[in-house]
C-alpha cells in the first residue's frame, strides 16, 4: 500500500480504527475523517505510534451533516491530489428520530447520504488515480430492509430499526448502480457486511433496545479486529482489483437480498438522491446571500 492515499470515514474506534491501523502498517497514507475531534486526534496518535507511520492524517467532521460532508471533501482535495482506496464505514443508528441542520432523518443522512455526497465530491480524483477502489460498509440487516419512498425520512412513522435496514439497503443500492455508472473507469465499488461486531455502535440507543443490542454483542459479536477482515481484503487484495458491483461477507463475495438487485427502485433511490442533494445545495446558496 506504498503510496497508496486511503480516506477512512468513522475511525476513531471500531472496526475503522483497525481498519486505518492496519492500513497505516501497510505503508499507506491515512486519511481519518472521524466526528470527535478529542477522539479523532487520539486515535491519529495511537495509530501513527503503533504503525510507525506518520503520514496519517484528520479531517473532522459530521457527516450527518451535508455541509460539513462538502467541507470534508474541500479539505481533502485541497491537500491530496490522488485517492485510491475510499471507505465509508461511518455509520449511526438512533433510538429515537432525529433530525440535521438539513432537515433530513439523521440515520438516513448518516448511513446513506452522505457517503453518496462524499463519493460524488471525490469521483473526479478517484478516476485520476485509477485503479481505485470504493467500499461501503453495508450490513446483514439490510435483508430485512425496505425503502419506504412515501416516508424516506420517517417522519409519519418512526422506528430505529425500520430507519436502520432501510439505510443499509440503501447503501447496496447505491454500490450497485455505482459499479454500473463506473464501468470501464478503473474503479471498483464494492458492499460488505463486517459481522456482527462487540464495539460501541448502538450507543445512539436507549432503554430497552440498547440493553438487547448490548447483550446481543456481549454474547455473539466478533472482535474489531476480525470485523475490519472484509475491509481490508477488498482495500488491499490484488486479487479483487477488477471486482466490482458485489456484496462480500468473510472476504467472499455472496447474494445480498432479492430486493437489492431491483435495478427500477435503485435508480428511483438514485434520482431521489441527487434531488435532495440539489434542494440542499440551493437551500445553502440561498442561506449564504
């Protein structure tokens, strides 16, 4: 990974702290984009200190947060001028709805939008340095996931589990249709489920379902460091170079969900996506007059 530039989004702890770890150790230049600056900075210590490594750099931001999503790639692009390897493991779940700066249903905004957002502000220096690589961490969850085009944002009707699945199939919607619009451009996209992982991930949860998450993890979950396995294989292994368009599980591409291969709805989610994003913009534009 020698002059390889990786861009990490959620790696202050977890799975993407392994991730921007292991990375580093791999002689990689390490872009951590983390939401806590105190733990961002300390996990850019650890990892430079572990790894030997010292080109391992932060950008903090909120990525729940469009404008913050567009200032991540300013930053980013000011600085580097090559990226191959981009991973959005960034994720949130939320007991309770939420709602952004923008407007937008927070797990939604996190889990989805944004990585589409990111992706889109970084595409052009991804083609300059083909052959890239773009993962999205997705989840099993997705399988029990369904878009509700009617309610997007949850706002009839919420529930932190339905907000959850309906991101993550989200996700493998958008890496399908991505792979497909990225053909021929040397760079691959790819989804994965990491495991069910013992870390702090639903701590965006309260009462009755953060005691059952926690037990549920407590009892089943893998470590960080086998949960960051899929990661790392399809960011560092020759031999998915020209993979692209799968959804991977133990490093092995296998089925997602039937409803994730429905080209109409992905490329509906798609359109819906670049029109939130639009408004967005124009909302922002018409702020700063």
């Amino acid at each position: 990974m020698h002059k390889k530039v990786c861009l990490i989004t959620g790696c202050s702890s977890g799975i993407g702290k392994v991730t921007a770890r292991e990375l580093a150790k791999l002689g990689a230049t390490v872009v951590m984009v983390c939401r806590n600056r105190a733990k961002g900075e300390a996990a850019q210590v650890e990892i430079q200190e572990v790894s030997g490594n010292k080109r391992v750099d932060l950008i903090v931001a909120d990525l729940a947060e469009l404008s913050q999503v567009r200032r991540a790639a300013s930053e980013f692009l000011q600085k580097y001028a090559q990226l191959h390897v981009l991973i959005h493991n960034a994720g949130a779940i939320h007991g309770e709805r939420q709602v952004t700066s923008d407007g937008l249903e927070a797990t939604f905004a996190a889990n989805y939008l944004a990585p589409f957002l990111f992706t889109t502000l970084l595409l052009d220096v991804l083609k300059a340095s083909a052959p890239a690589r773009i993962i999205n961490v997705s989840s099993d969850g997705h399988a029990r996931g369904q878009l509700d085009f009617a309610d997007l944002q949850g706002a009839h009707r919420y529930n932190f589990l339905k907000a959850y699945t309906q991101s993550k199939l989200a996700q493998i919607y958008f890496t399908y249709e991505l792979a497909d619009r990225l053909k021929s451009t040397g760079i691959t996209v790819n989804t994965l489920h990491p495991g069910l992982v013992a870390s702090n991930f639903n701590s965006g949860t309260r009462g009755i379902a953060h005691a059952v998450a926690a037990f549920i993890y407590f009892f089943t979950g893998i470590s960080v460091e086998k949960g960051a396995r899929t990661t790392l294989f399809l960011a560092t292994k020759p031999s998915v170079e020209e993979v692209s368009g799968k959804y991977f599980v133990n490093c092995k591409p296998i089925p997602s969900s039937k409803l994730s291969y429905d080209v109409t709805i992905r490329q509906q989610l798609w359109a819906i996506s670049e029109e939130l994003i639009r408004q967005n913009e124009l909302s922002r534009l018409v702020t700063e007059k």
